[in-house]
C-alpha cells in the first residue's frame, strides 16, 4: 500500500521486519535493504516465503555491516519517510524508506524437525498405582480358575 500511495503513509510508525539483503555504509549514511517478511504477536519473522516487497532502513548513524549482514533476521520500528527507487536487475522498483527509531537483529532460525514416535515404546505405560493393580484397592493377584 505504501508503494502505491506514499503521501498518504510518509510520517506513520509501522513495524516491519524480514531478512537482511544488503546493508552499506556511505559517506553520511547506513542503508539497510531488507526482504519483507510477516511477523508473530512478538515481531518475530514467521515465514520466509510469504513475502509483500522489499524496504530500506535510512539510518543516520554508523551501523556496522558485519552485524546487520546477509540473511540475518531484523526487525525494524520506525517511521515512513517516502519512497525512492532503485533497480533490481533492469527493473525498476519502488522501495518504502523507514527512518528507524529501534531495530532487533536476530540470527535465522533453524526450522523445528518434527520426528515420529517409534512404534515400541521402551517403558511400561505410567501406573499410579503401582504396585497395585489398576483397580486399586485390590492388590493384583492372578486369577486362578476353580478345579
């Protein structure tokens, strides 16, 4: 929405994050361009292929490029400054620029491998009665027919 109409957007606080594409240091200036991911309740990326675009970050200060480097995970609060436009390959694209006000690096997150469970199961199942039979209070004694 912001890259359709950016007068509308220009001085709003948003949050966004996402993954670090490239980050430079110029004369005055960090720019941070990063691939916007959605976040969790707790702004955290929580899918890397359902991306909406791309970002800058315009960072007035010095930011250290090893620590906000490629594939790093950032989340950025910050407000909308307007647009620019750069190319990605030939083709010209419409980048929002936040001006940050607070920004969270994290490092990528390996993805959770769920295992099954084995079909034996080494222990006996939980008994709270043990040493008991299950019908507690009768204490297990097997049953013998009569002759």
């Amino acid at each position: 929405m912001v890259q359709t109409n950016p007068d509308v957007y220009k001085g709003k606080k948003v949050i966004w994050g996402g993954i670090i594409i490239s980050s430079k240091n110029l004369a005055d200036k960090t720019v941070i361009e990063v691939l916007q991911t959605p976040l969790d309740r707790t702004d955290m990326v929580i899918d890397k292929e359902l991306s909406t675009g791309r970002f800058l970050v315009d960072s007035s200060i010095y930011l250290d490029t090893f620590l906000y480097k490629t594939g790093k995970e950032i989340t950025v609060a910050g407000i909308i400054k307007g647009i620019t436009i750069q190319k990605i390959g030939e083709m010209d694209y419409v980048y929002p620029v936040l001006e940050p006000l607070q920004m969270r690096i994290l490092e990528p997150q390996s993805e959770i491998i769920y295992e099954p469970h084995p079909l034996w199961w080494p222990y006996q199942p939980y008994n709270p009665y043990y040493p008991y039979h299950p019908y507690y209070p009768y204490p297990y004694y097997p049953y013998y027919p009569p002759r």
